[in-house]
C-alpha cells in the first residue's frame, strides 16, 4: 500500500525519537532495530529523568519482558506522564498469561493510561481478553487464525486502543477495521526479541501516522525485512544480524513488491 511507503520515508525524514522502558534481554536489539530504520531510540528508565525524557520523545514504548518492583514503578510512572502529555504509548504485555505479576501489570496499564496501541501475540492477548490462554514463559499459545482475528477485534473495543495481534499472520484492529498481515518468516521465532522489535519499530510509525496504519506499517516492513533476511541467512545468528541489515535497507520498491497485507470482515 502506498501509504505504507509514504511513512516509511516520512519516518526518515522526521529520525523520531522512541523512549523505551524494556526488558534487559532486548534493549540493545531494540535499539539497533530503530536505528536501522531511520529512528532515534532511547533506553531510559531511572524514575527521576522520565519527565525530563518524555517531554522531548515522539512516543513511548513499554516492554514487561523483566519485571520487578523498580520497574513497575517506573513504567506506571511513564505511562502517567505520557499519558498527561498526550504522547502516543505501545504496550507490549511480554509474558500476560504465564504469572499472574505479568497478567495483573498489563490490565493496570490498560486500565490506568491511554494505551495508543496493545501488541502481544496470541497467548498474551487472549489471557489479557480473560480467556485464560496459556504462555510458556513469553512464547505464543497455539495459534488459531480465525481466533487471532477475533481477539484483534475484541481487545481493541474492550481496552480502547489498536490492538496487533502477532502469529503466523498477524492481525490490526481499531474496534471496526481489521487488517491481515501475512508477511514474515517462521525463523522470527528462533531468535529472542523480534516481537520486542516490532513493538519498538511501532512506536516510530506512530510518531508520524495514525496508530492502525502505524501498526500495520511496522509489521509489513518488519515481515518484509525478515523474508529478506532468511534469503540471505538460513540460521539464528546470522538471520538476526540480517534483520538489521534489511530494515535499513528497506525501500518503497520492496515494499510495493513484497507486502501481504489485506483488509478483512470483522
């Protein structure tokens, strides 16, 4: 889609700045994730500099994927304060579903802050959705497609944000319409912190779009870019370092030629 290439260069001309609050196994993933698509991240989560931090950031990212005591106060901070200041918020729930600390942090930042957009996959939405979906640790339940889709719907009305629920095709809702997002690759799921990627590339398309279309544009060009990768690089370590390569690489020609994106009846 066309205006998929359009935020892809409006992201470049703009270098939004993505104030991060994530989980110790990604920051450094995350980070090199943005910069390779033409952001500016920054990792910052000491209480006493949010304020200062999110009054010069684009949007805010939230990542669960380590919690303890610290950093529940500091994100609840964040999203209060962001929240005031009308910057967008992604929530990435790492892990609702697999312990009730991960399960009870997300509905408290559901319900407290204006979350702009709620990215988990199967499992972490459907238990934050009450339906009791099952994790092992931060990996997907069994993925349904159909299910998928309806879990899209129904988080986005019941939470009041976007909702992108990531598997196998991964689905965009508002609340009415719904997109299907069919590009990636299966080898996203051998290397940690690719969600924790597209979560952060999220938050730089919401910095210059709308939150559904921003979401979208993150998972086409993130897909897009590990079809790429895995053509160059049949194992882990080197289709992660690909990865990297392929968001920076990424242009509006690709995207014309390689997007799967659709939209669908609810």
């Amino acid at each position: 889609m066309e205006w998929i290439c359009k935020n892809l260069e409006k992201l470049r001309e703009k270098r939004p700045l993505v104030q991060n609050i994530t989980n110790f196994v990604v920051m450094n993933t995350t980070a090199n994730a943005l910069l390779a698509i033409g952001a500016s991240p920054v990792m910052a989560h000491a209480r006493d500099e949010l304020e200062d931090m999110i009054k010069i950031a684009d949007a805010l990212v939230v990542n669960i994927g380590t919690l303890d005591e610290h950093w529940i106060a500091s994100i609840e901070k964040a999203v209060e304060i962001a929240s005031e200041l009308g910057k967008p918020i992604i929530l990435d729930p790492v892990g609702a579903g697999a312990t009730r600390l991960r399960t009870k942090t997300s509905l408290k930042l559901l319900d407290m802050g204006d979350i702009t957009i709620l990215r988990g996959n199967f499992g972490e939405i459907k238990a934050l959705l009450g339906e009791h979906g099952k994790t092992r640790g931060v990996d997907s339940a069994a993925y349904d497609m159909e299910e998928a889709k309806k879990l899209a719907l129904e988080a986005s009305k019941e939470f009041n944000t976007v909702a992108a629920v990531t598997g196998a095709v991964d689905y965009v809702s508002n609340g009415r319409d719904i997109y299907a997002v069919e590009n990636g690759h299966k080898m996203l799921g051998r290397v940690t912190g690719t969600g924790c990627m597209v979560t952060s590339l999220t938050g730089a398309f919401v910095a210059i779009d709308e939150p559904l279309r921003a979401a979208v544009s993150a998972l086409v060009i993130f897909g897009i870019a590990a079809e790429k990768a895995y053509e160059e690089a049949k194992y882990p370590g080197s289709f992660h370092v690909k990865l990297y390569d392929w968001l920076y690489r990424m242009d509006c020609e690709l995207i014309k030629e390689r997007a799967k994106v659709r939209r669908v009846e609810p």
